[in-house]
C-alpha cells in the first residue's frame, strides 16, 4: 500500500492534465469516428439521427469541391515547407553568430510569435486590400501606375497571397527550434574544422547540418503538420474563395460541418484528415529515422 502512496503526488499532478486531454481530445475523437458512419446535424430536427454505414465516405470521395480542397492543401504545405523552414534555418543561423546588432534582428524575427494569428491575418488583410492596401501602393509607386492586383480575388495568385502571410507568420517558431539545436553542437567542432582549414560550407555541411539532424525530423513533421492543417488564414481572408481556389481539407470540414450543418459528413473529411496526416508524419518519421 505505501509503494502506491509514493506515487500519488505524481498522480495528482497529472490528473488535470489527463482529464482535460479525455475531455477536449479522446471523446471529440472517437465522437466524430461514430458520427462519421451517422447522419447527424448540427441542430435538432424532427428526424433521428440514422446509421448510414460508409455512404458519407463514399460521398466525400465522390465530391470533385472535396478533391480541389486536397490539391490546394497539397500545394500550400509544397510551397511552404522548404520555404520556411530554409529561411528559418538561415535565421538561426544568423542569430546564433555574434554579429553586431544581432539583438535587434532577434527582436524583430521574434514579433511574429508574441502575436496572435488572428490578429496577424487582420492585419495583413489591410496590406492586402484592393486597391489601397500597402502592397498596391508598393506596386504603383514602382510601376508608376494607377493599376493595382486583386491579391485576394484573383484565382492565381489568392493563395500565394496566403503562402507569403503564412511563410511571415510561421518561420520563428522553426527558428527557434533550429536555434536551440544549432546551441547543442559542440563548439570545439567548430575550432577543430577551422584549424583544419574548412570553410564556412564545409562547416555547415560536415557539422551543422548533421549536427541538426533530430532536429530536422521534429521541425519537419510539425511544419507538415501545420502546413496541411492550414484554415485561419483561409477563413478569415478568403472563406474558402475565389471558386473554391484556396478551400482546404480544414476549411471544406468546416463549411459542411457548421455553414451546411453536416456534422455526420464533416465528421467523415476529419477522420480521413486524420488517417492521412497520421500515415504521413510516420512514413516521414521512418525515412528520416536514424540507422
């Protein structure tokens, strides 16, 4: 009995934790796995809810909206990924040299973190305004012309809009995971390489980058994760417009879930979301898994 009683200190501190996770993660999980075989709606109706097997699924892979939302899902985390996480690496790289005002640099790649998203993609929907927002002043006072670009309504460049706000918005927090890694390496490698004759490539390749390789498969997983999980900045900026050219898993889950009430269906889009970035983040974790 006293061998249990040692433990229940360690037990009641994680108790909160584990209730909150049952609560907000393991019963919404496996509600939406049931729901995914039902009918059901958001609101009550006269009608019970029904079992209807796989219909939803079949549904849903039959939906041309649902397989445009994957493509551009797609799109956005293969644009972004190395995007953001080579100028994330290039920044912690730059802030863990001792050049001088790196302070300053710090505390500007750092801003994006300390702020909201919401508010970061309110703010950028005024730099993106047309036709007085601060990117078309930029590009009459460049061009010397009173044309301006729809960066929001325009079906080609809508979610490059929304790749440059994200790629702004993201890259600190890779940064500072890079930050941290490139601090665990031992410096008397660096020394012993420069008393060897090595370069400042020569250094990066050999130490740094091989040095980061934990690193990188943590970094790498979370940023795809985050990339394929993109819905904010689509929701707020561009519902989902123009013709469907910025709809993503997340914002097509979200319009039948709540705008059509398909709780049933849009059940079904999260449990494919789910089986796809789970499958995904392990075969990402195997390839990059050391010998």
């Amino acid at each position: 009995m006293k061998s249990y009683r040692r433990f229940l200190p360690e037990v009641g501190m994680l108790l909160p934790a584990i209730i909150l996770m049952v609560v907000f993660i393991f019963i919404p999980f496996f509600l939406s796995g049931y729901f995914s075989f039902t009918n059901e709606r958001l609101m009550p109706r006269p009608i019970p809810t029904q079992w209807i097997g796989l219909r939803n699924y079949e549904r849903i892979l039959a939906d041309s909206e649902f397989w445009m939302s994957v493509k551009n899902t797609l799109y956005f985390a293969i644009v972004v990924i190395p995007i953001q996480l080579s100028l994330a690496l290039a920044s912690a790289i730059l802030l863990n040299s001792k050049l001088k005002f790196i302070a300053v640099f710090r505390g500007i790649t750092i801003l994006p973190i300390l702020t909201p998203i919401t508010v970061i993609v309110v703010i950028w929907a005024a730099i993106f305004q047309t036709p007085d927002g601060l990117l078309n002043g930029i590009y009459q006072w460049l061009t010397g012309s009173s044309d301006y670009i729809d960066w929001l309504g325009d079906e080609a460049i809508a979610m490059l809009s929304i790749v440059l706000l994200s790629i702004w918005a993201s890259f600190p927090f890779q940064m500072l995971i890079y930050l941290a890694g490139l601090q665990e390496i031992p410096k008397d490698r660096y020394e012993a390489a420069e008393i060897d004759g090595f370069n400042k490539w020569q250094q990066f390749r050999y130490i740094t980058f091989p040095g980061l390789r934990n690193t990188n498969i943590f970094v790498v997983i979370i940023t795809t994760i985050g990339a394929l999980s993109l819905f904010t900045q689509v929701n707020i900026l561009t519902g989902g417009g123009p013709n469907g050219s910025t709809t993503t898993i997340i914002q097509y889950m979200f319009s039948n879930g709540f705008s059509s009430q398909k709780i049933g269906y849009a059940s079904a889009v999260s449990v494919i979301f789910f089986i796809a970035v789970a499958s995904l983040g392990l075969l990402q974790r195997r390839l990059m898994r050391n010998e």
